[in-house]
C-alpha cells in the first residue's frame, strides 16, 4: 500500500524567504509523485510532477521539487516567498491510485 | 477546454434527506474520482469509476452513499439520509485513460443542518 506524509501541517514564512514544504512517502513500486495548491474556497491545481526521468522536477509560480529515491522524499521548494503563495498543499502519491497527504497549511508574513 | 465542472457549488440539506452531487469531466476523460475534504484535514479517497463502472470503493462509507458514472451524463455522488458528520467539501477529479495525472473540480460544500 502506498502513503504520504506530509512533515509539519503549518508552516509559516516570511515574504522573500525560502519555503520548504516536506513530503516522505512509501510505495511499494516506482511511485508517481504530485503536489498541488489549494486556495480558500477551491479546487486543487496541479503544481508540479514526477514520474521518470530528472529527478528535478519544475513546476509553475516558481515551485521545484526533487525526488529523491534513497530518502523516498519529494520536498517541495521555492526559493523567494510571495504573499500570494499563501494556501494549503497536498503532496500525493500514485500507482494505480492516489492517495494524499494530510496537506500542509503555508503561511506568508510581510 | 472546460475543466472539471461540479455542480452545485454549495449544498444545504437538513438531516434525513438526500444530496446528489454531480461531476462533470473534462471533455475525452473516462476516469472519474471523488473525494470528500473534512475541515481541516485532507483528501480521503471515495471512490474510483470508469463509464458504467465502479473501479474502487474502498474509501466509500458502507452505507448510505453510491457513487454512478453512466454512458452518458455526468458522474453523481448520492448520500442518503444525510447526517451532521456528511458536511464537509467533496471534490471530483477526471483523468483520461492511461494517465495518473488527475485534473480537479471546485468542490461542492456540503452543508447539513
């Protein structure tokens, strides 16, 4: 069975600062790994995407995110905070399924 | 390319009556998934259908809920008798065929009173 753990369900940063949003998994093959943002009040939007090759992955609004297999992790970076990066994120897992992490809740101070 | 659609976006009912959601998938997705999102917590899985067929409910509570993708229409997530605890945000996602990438609705929040 596959899961996710999401490290820390607040986190809060400054405006221009790193933001590291953690993710751990465990799949019993060759995962696919996802984040997606949710904002108040909607659905979610896909931010970023691994399945093979570069474990380096890019995404949109500046989002990276690396897979490292050793450590079966996927955290989710972005080097200089912006107000508007203020929402809750989801790291997922899939095989034939996806399950999610409890998400975490990212908070951006001025 | 519209996206995922869902509809009503908001949702009342009082408790012991019934609520229907509805899900929409993108154009050329077979593959419907809903999940329900209690405050302050994450997805849980509900259930996983393709047209006409029910793939994986294991996520489904055993009674009171079901879930119909059929050939034609959109995908309808019934809840009968509904009770206090059923209030929450219940998400649909599509994907097409062959691909993990799953593309989300706005949700519908449910309300029980």
């Amino acid at each position: 069975a596959q899961s996710v753990t999401q490290l820390g369900s607040h986190v809060s940063v400054s405006e221009g600062a790193l933001v590291l949003l953690r993710c751990n998994y465990s799949s019993s093959v060759p995962p696919y790994l996802f984040w997606y943002v949710q904002y108040p009040n909607q659905g979610l939007q896909l931010l970023l995407k691994y399945t093979t090759g570069a474990t380096l992955v890019k995404g949109i609004n500046g989002f990276e995110a690396e897979f490292k297999k050793s450590e079966t992790s996927f955290h989710l970076t972005k080097p200089s905070a912006h107000m508007s990066d203020a929402a809750e994120y989801f790291c997922a897992v899939s095989n034939n399924d996806m399950r999610f992490g409890a998400g975490t809740r990212l908070t951006v101070k001025p | 390319n519209a996206g995922v659609m869902q509809n009503p976006r908001h949702l009342v009912r009082r408790r012991g009556q019934e609520a229907r959601l509805r899900c929409s998938p993108m154009k050329g997705h077979s593959h419907v998934y809903w999940y329900r999102q209690l405050p302050e917590e994450g997805l849980k899985f509900m259930v996983y259908l393709q047209k006409e067929n029910i793939i994986d409910e294991s996520g489904m509570p055993k009674e009171r809920f079901s879930a119909e993708f059929p050939k034609e229409g959109p995908s309808i997530l019934r809840i009968q008798q509904v009770v206090r605890g059923d209030s929450a945000a219940y998400f649909c996602a599509s994907s097409p065929v062959e691909s993990y990438e799953q593309y989300f609705g706005p949700g519908t929040r449910l309300t029980v009173t």
